[in-house]
C-alpha cells in the first residue's frame, strides 16, 4: 500500500514538472524517433539516419559544467575507427546534452581536437535535456546531464544493443560495438 502511495507521489510530482516519467527503450523496442540539432544548426533525424543503415547512438555527458575526459576519450576512439563504421555501412551519433546557455559553443569547443569529424560521425546537442529525458537517461545529480550510454538501431529503428553505465568509466569502445556490428545473432 505504502509502495503504490509512493509511485502515485512521484508520478504526479515528475507530471507536475512537465515531464512524465520514462525508461530507458530496450533490445527488441523502437527507438523512440527524435530530431536534434549539430552546433552548427543542422537538424538530423534518427529515422533519416536509420534509412541508411545501423546506427551507434552514444550519449555522452555533453556539458556538465566542464568538459568530461572519458567523454573526450570516448569520442576520439569511434572517429580513428569511423573508417571500419563507414565499411559497415554504420552511421555514429553522438549525443552531447547539457544546458542550453552556450550548449553550441561548448559542443565546438568539445571537438577542438576532432574537428572536422568524418563524415559518418555526427554530433548534435540536447539542451534542456528532450533527448536524454526521452530515453530515461537523464543524470540528475549535480555537476550531471546523462548517463553515458550506447544503442545499436537498425535500419528498422529497433535496438538490438544496449549499454548504459551508471558511472563517468565504463563505456562502450568502439571496438566493442564493431564486435558486436559482426556478430551474427545481433547484426542487422
């Protein structure tokens, strides 16, 4: 009884704050379709990209109030293997949350040392958190945005990987998503 009060609580103090309470999509779901935006103001569509092939959708910390070292390290492995993605016919998303004042200036700072990226490898931004709230995968701590995450999606828009760490470490490498872009029981 005490358990179903508790739910009932939160559920209309999350509602109250305009956001509904999510999770995060898993293996087998739809990805939930959204459009974000690169810093430079280029709107990419998730269903625009998955028409092409699979895609890796990393979330990244994006901007917490300083620029993430495993974020930075993270993307700099998938853009020296962008060319075994792009052989693979995979597209990389990277999602950089945060909040809205600057987001765009931080994203272009956040790539001094990748810039241009290859074609194959996109950034957009998620400020005020839509994408992140959208996946369950918003960190609300201080000094947080997003639980680094990574999805594999088909060219149907079905997840067929998923990782989610609940740490800063822990990521998905690169080479750990190609394995799993070869392996025949989860490859699409």
């Amino acid at each position: 009884m005490f358990r179903k009060m508790l739910l009932a609580v939160l559920s209309s103090a999350s509602l109250a704050h305009g956001q509904a309470l999510q999770t995060i999509p898993g293996i087998g779901q739809k990805a939930p379709a959204f459009s974000l935006s690169t810093p430079a103001g280029q709107i990419v569509q998730l269903g625009s990209l998955t028409r092409k092939g699979s895609v890796v959708l990393v979330v990244l910390r994006g901007y917490p109030g300083y620029q993430c070292p495993y974020c930075i390290r993270q993307v700099h492995d998938y853009v020296e293997k962008a060319d075994k993605f792009a052989a693979s016919g995979t597209q990389v998303l990277l999602v950089y949350p945060g909040p809205p004042a600057d987001l765009d200036q931080h994203a272009k700072e956040f790539l001094t040392k990748e810039n241009p990226l290859p074609p194959n490898v996109i950034l957009v931004i998620d400020p005020d958190y839509k994408f992140t709230n959208l996946y369950g995968l918003r960190w609300d701590a201080p000094n947080e945005t997003a639980y680094p995450s990574t999805f594999l999606i088909d060219r149907e828009g079905i997840i067929f990987y998923r990782k989610v760490s609940q740490g800063h470490g822990d990521r998905t490498t690169a080479s750990d998503v190609l394995t799993e872009l070869q392996n025949p029981h989860t490859a699409r």
